[in-house]
C-alpha cells in the first residue's frame, strides 16, 4: 500500500515582501505617468503602454503571493514552490532516507559546515495551527550538503517518519 500524504503552505509575510510591494507600486504609477506624457505631448499611438504596464504590475504583484506543497508519497519528499497560485516551480525532491539530521528548527545544533538552504516555512492552509518549524540536513546529488526547513503538519510527519534512517528513527 502506498503513502502518501499532502500539505498546502502559505508563505509567512515578512518585511522584505511589504518593500517589494511597495518598489512594485512606485515603479508602476512613474512608469505609467510617464508613458503619458509621451503619450500626449509626443506620440498619441502609445496609448497602449501605460494598460501594458499596468498589466505587468498586476501580474507581478500576483507573483508575489507564494505558497509551498509538500508531498510525502513512499519516502520520497516533493517541494514545489506555487507563485500567484498558478505558476508551479519544483524546489526540491529527495529521498528521506537520505535524511542526515531531522528534528525541530528550535533543537537543532550549529553547523560549521557550508549548507545550502532551502526555505519553504509557512503557515498552513489546512487547518492545522500546531505546525512548528522543522529541519533535515542532507546530501543533495547537484548542491551538496543541503539543510531544508519546512512546516510539516502531524499527518505529514507521519508519512516522513516510517523512512527516516533507522539510527533516527530510534533516537525520536
């Protein structure tokens, strides 16, 4: 019998995602204001740019709007990355049993050692308000040693758990 388990993430708002709303909406009224000028004083046939560049600014401030989607199926960990809710991008896949380390963001030890990281933290559309930050070190065939931090639900805890290492599996 397969497992396989699924959870919808909503990125967590920060600071750096208000500034970049905020250069999107400066840009987009200069930009249209002044294809207007052109518009008016120089060529009447660019009527048509400042409704391409309202255009675009709708469509990356849409992009703005990000979520994650875990998918657990036989120990094979998916990551995508959804933007605006209708662009997908694969962020990662992995084996759990290639897991290193696996624990809680909050009890894990510095490493000295260069990690890639992968962030897909948010808070979940699924009703579960209990999620916490997780953690899993390991070995990526492209980046090297890589550290992913998550917010797996229980459900999706569950279906991660049975393939970890069994030397990890022990020590939980």
């Amino acid at each position: 019998m397969d497992r396989i388990a699924e959870q919808l993430v909503r990125k967590n708002h920060t600071s750096q995602d208000d500034v970049k709303k905020i250069v999107l909406l400066a840009a987009t009224v200069l930009l249209t204001l002044g294809t207007l000028y052109v518009t008016i004083f120089i060529a009447p046939i660019a009527i048509v740019l400042p409704f391409g560049i309202i255009y675009l600014a709708v469509y990356f401030y849409k992009l703005l709007k990000v979520e994650y989607e875990y998918t657990c199926t036989n120990g094979t960990l998916d990551i995508d990355k959804i933007l605006g809710q209708t662009k997908r991008v694969e962020m990662l896949t992995i084996e759990v049993s290639a897991f290193t380390a696996y624990g809680k963001a909050g009890e894990c030890a510095e490493s000295d050692e260069e990690l890639t990281t992968y962030s897909a933290v948010g808070e979940s559309l699924m009703g579960d308000d209990t999620a916490e930050t997780y953690y899993a070190e390991f070995d990526h065939p492209e980046n090297g040693k890589c550290c992913l931090y998550f917010t797996p639900d229980a459900r999706m805890r569950e279906a991660i758990e049975p393939f970890l290492p069994r030397t990890m599996r022990f020590q939980r």
